[in-house]
C-alpha cells in the first residue's frame, strides 16, 4: 500500500495489530513504539518503527496515540499514560472493552491533559489490514477520524461525540460473534463424546448450506484455541457492557469460561469438559 500517512504517530503495544498496521500503511519514519515485551523491539525496527525504552518516551514524541494493548491491560495503560501525555494530544483507545472502561479512561487522559477518543475496531485485522472498519466517538472524533484516514485506514465512521458509544457498539456485536464460536466448542465437544460429529453436523448442513458446518466449526474452535485469552478478555468486558445496561450477562458470562478453557488446547479441545480434561 502506498504511504499516504503525514501524522507522526505513537503505538503503545506492538502485538498483531500494531505490527500489521505499520507493515499495511509502511509508517517508516513516522512512528515510534512501546510494548512491554522487550523482544518486540526488533520486530518494530524491522517495521521501520522506532523502539522506545518506556512509554513516557514514545508518548512524548507524537500527538496521535494509538493504545494496541490487550482488553484486560487498555485502563492500566490509559491511566499510566496519562502523565506522559503532550498537551492536547489524541489518545486513541482502540481496544475491545466496556464502555464503562473506556470512560474511566477517559476520565484518567482528560485529567492528563490529552484528548481521549473511543475507536472500535470491528473486524480482524488480518486480512483487512487499512480496511479494517473503524467506529469512532468522542468528542474529538472528527478530528482524530481525519487524522486516521491520514495515517492509511481506509474505512472510518464517526458514531458520536459520546465516550463508550463505539464501544457498546463492538461490545455488544461481539456477544454475537464471539457467542457463536463459544457455543460452537460446546456443541462439537458434546458431539464427540457422544460420538455423533457427523450426524450432529449433518443436520446443521441440511437446514444452512451457505457455510457448511464441518469448515465452520474447525474455523471458530481454531479461533478461540489460538486466541481464546485474549477473547475471553473481551468478553469479560462484554459482559460488564450488559450489566451497565441492567441485562444479566448469563450466556455472556459462560462465554468467558468456555473461551478461556479452549486456549491453547488446539490439541485435545475433544477432551475438555468442564475445565478437568475428563
């Protein structure tokens, strides 16, 4: 993709994300970085992104902030970062979690002197990369818009001025999304123990044949064995989104679990029932 980016600009974790996005959008020179593994730093420097030692100094060199980090790491990292922050500077909170944490957030950037913006980023982001469909609010979200499409991505909605409304919007798509591939495990894990897979998937196949079920399945449990930390993080996150609206997250909350117990099981997932592995 061509460079079109004009916004010197600071990433604050340098996981999949971050490192995908500078590769897409070739930031060369006018990105710094930090992430709290330290083994990262080559890779940023492979990108062409430059290393800090701490967040301080990658905070102090640019006026757009884009927090990368992990659900259960996004207020700690806000809250860290608001000390650091330039005057006026654009912090861009692009993590999936409650809209009740991203106005905490809010409130700890504001109380630094920066500018908070709510960014949800609704797919993932390989393979949309720039494509990859970004809801922002706030009431800086115009601008930080703007200067999101400077920086390459392709694909930016303003939603409101309001903090956390990109967020309920992510948050709640995601009891959805992330419920199907919970919900999907429950059921091929039953299957196998009963020994009815390709019955159980045949019935599925006969009443929805745009996917079949078979792809679909080894699709959602590969998803949840490879990512399912990091999921069950968000969706802690979902759940505390129905709570602040008076909903009882019971699915929701059992969501949590079954992601949790599927990650990094990519090997035995046919054995875990319960958590015990019998």
């Amino acid at each position: 993709m061509k460079n079109t980016a004009h916004t010197p600009v600071a990433l604050i974790g340098y996981g999949e994300a971050g490192h995908s996005f500078a590769n897409a959008a070739a930031w060369r020179g006018r990105a710094v970085g930090f992430d709290i593994d330290p083994s990262r730093g080559p890779v940023m420097t492979a990108d062409g992104v430059r290393p800090c030692s701490d967040m301080a100094e990658a905070l102090g060199h640019a006026a757009l902030l884009l927090s990368l980090v992990t659900a259960d790491a996004a207020l700690d990292v806000a809250q860290q970062a608001a000390s650091s922050l330039r005057p006026g500077a654009l912090f861009c909170d692009m993590n999936s979690v409650a809209p009740g944490t991203k106005r905490e957030a809010a409130d700890a950037i504001a109380a630094g002197g920066g500018r908070y913006v709510d960014v949800a980023v609704l797919a993932p982001v390989q393979p949309a990369l720039m494509r990859v469909p970004l809801l922002v609010a706030g009431p800086d979200a115009e601008e930080a818009g703007a200067l999101l499409r400077d920086l390459g991505f392709e694909n930016v909605r303003m939603v409101g001025d309001q903090v956390g409304r990109a967020s309920a919007i992510k948050m709640i798509r995601s009891v959805m999304v992330k419920g199907i591939e919970a919900l999907t495990a429950e059921m091929m894990i039953a299957a196998e123990a009963a020994g009815v897979t390709d019955e159980v998937l045949a019935s599925l196949d006969a009443s929805e044949r745009t996917i079949p079920w078979g792809a679909r399945a080894i699709y959602n449990i590969e998803r949840m064995t490879t990512h399912g930390l990091r999921r069950a993080a968000e969706m802690a996150e979902s759940a505390r989104t129905l709570e602040e609206l008076g909903v009882e997250p019971l699915m929701t909350s059992g969501i949590v679990k079954r992601q949790r117990l599927m990650a990094g099981r990519a090997s035995d997932w046919r054995t875990l029932n319960g958590g015990d592995g019998k």
